[in-house]
C-alpha cells in the first residue's frame, strides 16, 4: 500500500472519529435525537456503578465503594441535568455543532474513569462480586452504543476505550470463564457496531430525505400560495382581480349584515379609454390604465376613516367596496376625487385624451339583501351614469328601482309582441361625403307597444337579448326590410344591424343566410352592421359567421367604432368592408381638438387599411366640412334627413335628384 493510500486510510479513520461539521441538519438532526437517549446512558452508568459499588462495600476499601464512584456519578449526574436544561432552549446550529463536539471529548475521559475504577475493584471480589464486574462491563458498554448511536464518534470511542482494556483485562486473568465472556463480550460489540454503521448511515438518510421531502413542500407551498396569488390578481395593474372582489365582497358583505353596518359597492368604468386603445394599440391603454389604477389607488388610500377596497373588474372597468358606514356624501365626495385625478393628463397619451370617469354606487342595507343583487344595483347605477350622467357618481336611488323595474315589464311585453304588428322599421340616408348622393338606407327598427306606446330600441334591443328573443325579432325585421329595399332603385344598398347572438351562433347566421336567399334581394347590395360587442362576445365565431357572408357576397361594416370592446387586432383579423364612426366625437368635433383628433385617426387607420368610412351624428353643415376635410366617404345624420318609413323613400329620393344633378348613384364600397 502506497503512503498516498496510507494516508486516504488514515483520514477516513480520524473522519470515523470526529463530529461531522459539513452537514448542519443532520448535526441538528443527531443533537434532537441525543437530547431524548443520553439521560437513558446516565441512568445506565449511575445505575450499574451504584449496584456494583453496593457489592464491594464489605469487601473493598471505602475509597473504591464510596468516593471514586460517587464523583463519577455525580459527574454523570451533573452532564444529565445539563441535557435535560437543552430541551427548552433554541440553539444555533454552531451551538450545537460544538455541544457535541465538547460531548465526543468528553466520553473518553468518563469512559476510562469508569473503566479504571472497576478494573481497582476487581481484585477485591470473590468470584460472584467479579464475575458482577464482568457483567458490569459488558452490559455497560453494550448500553452505551445504543444510547450513543446518533453520535456514532462518540459511540466508536467509548466501545474501543472500554472493550479493548475489558478484553486484555480478562484475558490476562488467566481464567477460562472470564475469557469466554471477553471473547463474547467481544463479538457482541462488534455486532452492535455494524449496527451502529448500518443504523447511522440509515439516520443520515432518513435526514436527507426528510431535508428533501422539507424543501418539496416548502416549494410546493410557495407555489401553491403563487398560484392562489395570480388566480387572485390582475397581472396588469397588481390589482385584486374579479374574482377576488367577489370573494371580498361575499365575505364583506356577510360581516355587514352580521353586524348591522352600512356597505357601499362602486363600479368604475372610465369614460373615452376605448378609442385611445383602439387607435394606439395596447401598449399606451395597457400604461394608461396602470396609471389611472394607481391614481384611483391613491384617492381610495386617503379617503378618511372609511376602509376601501379596490379591484380591478376586467377591461377599463374597476370595483370598490367601502366599508365604515359610509354615507351617500361620502360616495358622493369620493366619487368626485377618484373623476378629478382620473380627468388629470396622461403623459403616455399621444393626444392628450382628456379621459373621465362614470361611477356607480349601491349601497347596503337600503339597496339589496344579498351581495349579487347589491353589485347589480351598482352596476346598474354606473349604466345609468353612463347614459344620462356621463364622468359622474350616481348612487342607487328608488328612481332607479324603478327603471329596472319597467325593465322587467318591457321584457315581458316583449314576451306577448306580435313582431309584425307592433314592430316597424324606418330608413335613414347614408349619403356619399362629396357628391351628397344617397348610396343607401340604414333600416332601424321601432316598437309601438299598445300599453307602452313608443319604446326605445336602446330598451328593447337588449330586453330582447336579455329574454332569448333578439333572433326571431333579427329575422322578422329582416325579411320585412328586404320586401323593402327590393323596390328601390338598383345601386341603393340596404344596411342591416345584427346582434351578437346573430353572429356567434352557427345556427343564426344559417337562418340569416336562408332568409336572403329567399327574398330576392341582391346579397351584394346588403351591408350587415355588426357591433365591436358581437365581435368581442365570441371573435372565434364572429370570424366564421363575417366570413360566411362575406362568401355570399354581403357587406360587412363594424358598428360604432371606437365605443366598444375590440381591439386593432380584430379589426385587422376581420375581412371588413366599413368601419362606422360613432356620433359621440361628432357632436362636439368643431369645439374639442381631441375629438377632431380621433376621428382624423380613425378616417386615417381606414384609409391604410383600404376600408370605407361612414360618420354617424353628422347635424350641421360645419361638421360635414370637417368629415369632407378628414376625408370620410359615407355620411349619416340629420343633416341629410332623420330616419323615415318605407313609404317617404320614394318623395326624398325624388327631392335629392331635384336638389343635386342628379348623376348615377355610386356602389357603398366604392
């Protein structure tokens, strides 16, 4: 064997003998262990030394029967009470590390003491009183590596430091009894220590893998808790999400009617965001909306000894639930500083958009019984904000219960409707921008309900989409406006509007499809008016259904551009033939520069795109300037003429050819 070998052998013993320093959990892991079995290795000491001594007190001086084993169990005594102190203390892992280190020194002292002192009191026995001593020995040291297995050095040390002494002892007696029991003694400890390797290397790995089964879990854990966060969070703004808010307010909801507190709900949806992000992309309303989110963040932070919280709903749309038994002033107050921060500019918007805010309010326990019926009342307030008090709060009022409740009896009017007899259609003009041409009519459907009298479409559309009807009455008010527009002149073309559940239901546009078939009507002189909300309701389906009547050779405008929920992707993805301009930037175009702004956008997004144009709520003649000088092409408004029945078509077109030259009238898509 080289020295080299000699040497690699040599360390290895020396490691068999030392506390190990590398691996703090399995030292922490031996110290908790060695705290529950070493009082069990002094009780074994004291106990055998007492009885041993008891022995030899007729036969042995009083030295060896009394004081020499009383200071050494009184050490054993001393080094037990100090363990026992161990349990109740938290300790470093270098504490501990050098605990069992000051333990690995101490046992070869006490080892050779005890060794010592029975081999001075053998020869003052008679046979028993020395073969007690040979028992005494051996069962000590066998009770000893069990105790001491966890620290298996410690272990090692006082098996050699007492076994080889034990053995040589009883070997040189001379006496054939007494080596059996050496030579036995001697096989047993070495069993016991193979054992001990066994055992320790076993203890070891059970710590690993505890250490690993530790660290899964934590990882596990930690996942767990990052998943329940991102299921809870907006991952735009760091918000609470929808659906944490209706947990909160399930839970907040609960203590306030426990105990007896008043509750606010708000709904926050930001007025004009929409054609910001259509017009610029996602980029710029994405950092819009994480500013406008902190700045309504900040107001919600600072709003006295009221508790609020905040989420954000989804879109441009954001929740609040205040507690603190807040009054309408309050709302009132708080709604006024969340509009006055949110109407503050924008440094990533290009134009400067001057961007407000509708706020609803709802309030518990004057409004509703339960949580969901509480959000509705809130939600509907914001609806009606949006509508009648646009970049206001309103709060939930009886004036309101009411509305909704005409809600109810106009859907179930429409439930008892006789579509071809209550509902009629008029006609209003879309007219070419330059030569003032009518190139078609835009149908529009009316209901004269004989209880009700004139209903609004804006209450009956979505009624009927809210009941399931929208579909029958779609292709009732279709085949009508198609008897229609078949005894009119030959270039004039017929626009359509369709729901969302007319464009995202395979079924609906299959129906639609048979329906032009039928009537004898060109489908290449139909436009079918399709809503950014029927798009964005199913835009998988909305994709198919455009596609398909785009095949038939239909006409395909996307309605009110710029006040719904799409975005540049979709309108690029979609095979479209016009994009209407909705009326809300005409009306106020010659007065606000952002107005002028955005439709100049849009004229100019459809230009590049090769798609025509048509403004909506064009009433003056200075407005039909601006749309000529933005280079819309199709205009339709008041200016030209309201919307008409079926009947008044033929007088106006003969007044518009008796007002222009009259010359052919231009293709829509031309």
């Amino acid at each position: 064997m080289s020295s080299a070998d000699l040497k690699s052998v040599s360390l290895a013993i020396i490691q068999l003998f030392r506390v190990p320093s590398d691996n703090p959990d399995l030292t922490r892991a031996q110290f908790d262990a060695f705290l529950k079995q070493i009082p069990l290795l002094y009780f074994i000491l004291i106990s055998n030394t007492i009885a041993v001594a008891y022995t030899f007190v007729p036969l042995a001086p009083l030295a060896l029967t009394l004081i020499v084993p009383g200071v050494l169990c009184g050490l054993a005594a001393l080094r037990a009470f100090w363990w026992l102190r161990q349990r109740y203390l938290v300790r470093s892992d270098a504490e501990i590390l050098r605990d069992l280190r000051v333990t690995n020194w101490l046992v070869a002292p006490l080892c050779l003491g005890f060794v010592t002192w029975s081999f001075l009191l053998y020869p003052y026995g008679d046979v028993f009183a020395k073969g007690q001593v040979a028992f005494y020995m051996a069962v000590t040291v066998i009770g000893c590596i069990f105790s001491l297995m966890h620290l298996r050095s410690a272990a090692l040390i006082s098996t050699l430091l007492v076994n080889i002494p034990y053995v040589v002892f009883f070997f040189l007696t001379g006496e054939p009894t007494l080596k059996a029991i050496a030579v036995n003694t001697l096989l047993v400890s070495g069993a016991m220590v193979t054992v001990l390797f066994i055992y320790y290397r076993d203890f070891a790995d059970l710590v690993a893998s505890r250490k690993s089964l530790l660290v899964q879990q934590a990882e596990t854990e930690a996942l767990s808790n990052e998943n329940f966060r991102l299921a809870n969070l907006d991952p735009l703004t760091d918000l609470p999400n929808r659906r944490r808010f209706f947990t909160d307010l399930s839970k907040t909801f609960s203590h306030a009617q426990s105990t007896g507190s008043r509750l606010a709900v708000g709904i926050i949806d930001l007025d004009g965001f929409k054609p910001v992000n259509d017009v610029y992309g996602h980029t710029v309303g994405d950092r819009i909306l994480i500013d406008a989110a902190q700045r309504i963040r900040d107001v919600c932070e600072g709003f006295g000894s009221h508790h609020v919280e905040f989420a954000r709903l989804g879109g441009d749309e954001f929740g609040l639930l205040i507690g603190g038994d807040p009054t309408e002033d309050d709302l009132l107050q708080l709604g006024r500083e969340i509009g006055d921060r949110i109407k503050l500019p924008y440094e990533v918007d290009p134009i400067n958009t001057p961007l407000s805010c509708s706020i609803g309010f709802a309030v518990f326990p004057q409004t509703a019984s339960s949580a969901e019926a509480l959000y509705e009342c809130a939600d509907y307030s914001l609806y009606h904000a949006k509508r009648h008090l646009r970049g206001q709060a309103v709060i939930f009022s009886k004036e309101l219960e009411t509305e909704i409740r005409s809600r109810g009896v106009i859907e179930s009017l429409l439930r008892t409707c006789d579509f071809d007899v209550e509902m009629e259609l008029v006609f209003q003009p879309i007219v070419d921008a330059v030569s003032e041409h009518t190139v078609g009519f835009e149908a529009l459907a009316r209901w004269r309900n004989p209880k009700l009298g004139w209903v609004s479409p804006a209450d009956f559309i979505p009624a009927a989409e809210r009941i399931g009807l929208i579909r029958p009455l779609t292709h009732a008010l279709l085949k009508r406006a198609l008897d229609v527009a078949k005894s009119w002149p030959h270039p004039l073309r017929l626009s359509f509007n369709l729901s969302a559940h007319d464009v995202c239901a395979a079924e609906g546009i299959l129906r639609l499809i048979s329906i032009v078939e039928r009537s004898g009507f060109a489908a290449n002189r139909i436009d079918f008016e399709i809503t950014e909300t029927a798009v964005t309701f199913d835009f998988v389906r909305a994709q198919q259904s455009i596609a398909t009547l785009k095949s038939m050779g239909c006409g395909v405008s996307l309605d009110d551009f710029g006040t719904g929920y799409s975005s540049l992707s979709h309108v690029h993805k979609l095979p479209l033939d016009k994009i209407k301009i909705d009326r809300s930037f005409v009306a106020d175009i010659n007065e606000n520069p952002a107005s002028l702004k955005i439709i100049k956008s849009l004229t100019s997004l459809c230009e590049d795109m090769e798609i025509t144009s048509v403004v909506e709520g064009v009433e003056t003649h200075s407005q039909l300037e601006t749309m000529r000088r933005l280079g819309c092409h199709f205009i339709q408004g008041y200016y030209f003429a309201k919307p008409m029945p079926s009947d008044a078509i033929a007088d106006y077109l003969w007044k518009e050819r008796q007002r222009t030259d009259y010359r052919a009238i231009p293709q829509a898509g031309a």
